[in-house]
C-alpha cells in the first residue's frame, strides 16, 4: 500500500490504523527530507479487537517483546530481534 503523504518536518511519532487482517508490517518506514533520505524503525503494534488488545514493543536494540494482559499480566514475554520475529499473529 503506497499513500503519499508531505510533512514540513518529519514527526516523533508516527500513528496509523489497518483495517484488514491480510496485510504485510513492514519493519521500516522511508521518507525523503530535503532531498535525503530518512528511515524510521518500527518501535511497537497494537492488535485490538472484541474489546482486547496485544501488543509487541520494540526497543532500540531490536529486541521485540510481547504483552497481553489476560495471559501476560503485567509482564512482557521475550521474542527475540525483529529481524527473526513474526510479529505476533492478531
């Protein structure tokens, strides 16, 4: 999915909303500032549906860490880097 979109500067977060089940994350996000380019990571998802929701957490070293409050707690289980991890199935 391609939706060109222009900032006067790039945010400090960046938020969108997929309705569809059948959709492929990618891992990074590309824009062009001033004729250079500017890669964001991914940093989290949140999956959310009848009144529940996961999520997957991303720190800056790549490790990827999921939580759900029903089997989780109040904890998060380790999934290991982003380059091996699936990103939890919603």
């Amino acid at each position: 999915m391609t939706q060109p979109i222009s900032f006067k500067s790039i945010p400090s977060v960046l938020v969108f909303e997929i309705n569809s089940r059948h959709i492929k994350v990618s891992k990074t996000l590309k824009f062009e500032q001033e004729g250079e380019p500017v890669v964001l990571d991914i940093r989290g998802l949140i999956y959310h549906g009848d009144f529940h929701f996961t999520s997957c957490i991303i720190g800056t070293d790549g490790m990827v860490w999921y939580h759900d409050g029903i089997t989780t707690r109040n904890s998060c289980e380790n999934e290991g880097d982003l380059t091996s991890s699936l990103l939890k199935i919603c």
